[in-house]
C-alpha cells in the first residue's frame, strides 16, 4: 500500500468518524436537551441540567446527626440527572476524625 492509498484510506475513515462526532453533537443539541448551569450544594459546586430543575430538602439520620439532605434533579423522557448534598455539621468541619466517622456512616 503506498502513501497515496494510505492517505485516501485514512481521509475515508476520518469523514465517516466526523460524520458520526457531528450525528452526536445534534442529538445532544435536540430542543428536548435545554442545558443551563446552576449552583448546587449550597452554592460550593455548579452543575449543568438538560431541563427545569426539581429541589427537595429532607432531614437525614447519619450516625447520630441530623443533616438536611438536598437533591436537585430534571429528567428528560427515560433520562434522569440528579445531584444530591448535605452540609456537614458544624462540629465537623474542623474535625477530621468526625468528618471521616460522617463518611463512613
């Protein structure tokens, strides 16, 4: 196989790969994907969500503490996305023994 037949091999696959790359990217973009980026877990991270986000706050029992439990989700068709967070106590944050004990709980 010589270096022009090479080339024309190689220049065959790669449009079909870009073909492919490019089928992706517009099923990504479909109106039913509407990304934004919000601030979750109290404004410490940011997320990006494909539709309106749903937020919902309970008390979680973990070893001994009470902490409120956030989860932010937004589902498009069968597709779910969901970032859940709770604030470590007071107690903890300076306490690495404490924060290791809320981890395993």
């Amino acid at each position: 196989m010589g270096i022009s037949s090479l080339f024309r091999f190689v220049l065959k696959r790669g449009r079909a790969l870009a073909a492919i790359a490019l089928v992706g990217l517009a099923a990504a973009c479909t109106p039913s994907y509407n990304w934004r980026e919000l601030d979750v877990a109290g404004g410490h991270a940011r997320a990006a969500f494909p539709a309106k986000v749903e937020s919902e706050t309970r008390d979680l029992a973990l070893g001994g503490e009470t902490l409120k439990f956030t989860l932010e989700t937004a589902s498009v068709g069968e597709a779910f996305f969901a970032v859940g967070s709770a604030p470590l106590p007071p107690g903890h944050r300076g306490d690495p023994v404490a924060r290791r004990a809320a981890g395993l709980a």
